[in-house]
C-alpha cells in the first residue's frame, strides 16, 4: 500500500476553515441567485425593488467576503507563532464584529449607516492586504529554497491556498 493511498483512506471531520469557507461560498451563491435568478427581467422593475435588490445582494456579498478572509486568516493560524496567532485571532473577531454591526437589522439614521459602511470598507481592504503580507512573514523563517518560498507566498497572497 502506497502512501498516496494511506493518505486517500484517511477520512478526517471538515475542519473549521473548511466549514467557515462552504458558508462563504453559500453566502456568495446566495448573492448571485438573488441577482441573476430572481430578478424578473420581463417585468419593470420599480426604484424600490431595485434598491432592496441591492441592498440585499450587498449585505450577502460583504458577509460572505468576511467569512471567505476568516477562513484564510484560521488557516494561517495553524501556519504561525504564538504572536501571530493572537494577532490573527484579533483579526478575525474585529473582522466580524465589522461585518456584524454593518448587517445588523437595527434602524440606524442614514449619516450612521453610511459611517459605519464606510468604515466596514475601508477595514475589509486593508485586511485583504494585511493577510496577503502574513504569508510573506511566516515562510520567511522556514528552511525552504527561495525560489519555494517565493511561489508559495505568491500562491498564498493571492487566495489560491
């Protein structure tokens, strides 16, 4: 028996990045269907609908992109130091409460509204940067060629790990 096949035979529980990535392909499907597959294109669509069409399709895109950069940052975890394990852990709680007070279903005036969306933005962007650097730090200091730790930084920069 090979080691692929040992590898193949081994059947572990989904972890929590995997699970926390399936809701966000979920939330991302959602935002599609509620686009593309409700929308009634035969029909004229009224300022209203196309503002709760947005807004809808938005709330589900932002969550999902908040749990798609919370699945990376747990990957990371098991990659990191202590130090940054913390950190990353940080990261991922201020990343979702973000998330959470700018979807919360409460009556905010629209000066708050827009405060806070704003400030979700501009949070959510600078920790898509923020985790495509991580990478960077962690597989400095592993005993690797340069040029394996170049591509796998690169790889990992860019969402595809």
């Amino acid at each position: 028996m090979g080691t692929a096949s040992l590898v193949s035979s081994r059947k572990r529980p989904p972890n929590a990045r995997q699970l926390v990535l399936v809701v966000s392909g979920i939330f991302t499907s959602l935002c599609a269907a509620t686009v593309f597959i409700n929308h009634n294109q035969d029909r004229e669509m009224e300022s209203h609908d196309v503002g709760m069409l947005s807004l809808t399709a938005g709330t589900l895109f932002f969550v999902a992109a908040a749990l798609s950069k919370t699945s990376f940052a747990i990957t990371l975890t098991r990659l990191a130091g202590p130090k940054l394990k913390a950190t990353l852990w940080v990261i991922i709680g201020s990343m979702n409460v973000t998330t959470i007070l700018s979807v919360s279903g409460t009556c905010w005036n629209r000066t708050a509204i827009l405060c806070v969306t704003i400030f979700a933005a501009a949070y959510s962007a600078i920790m898509d940067f923020v985790l495509a650097a991580l990478p960077w730090a962690i597989l400095v200091k592993l005993r690797i060629h340069t040029s394996e730790k170049v591509g796998i930084s690169i790889a990992m920069s860019m969402g595809t790990w």
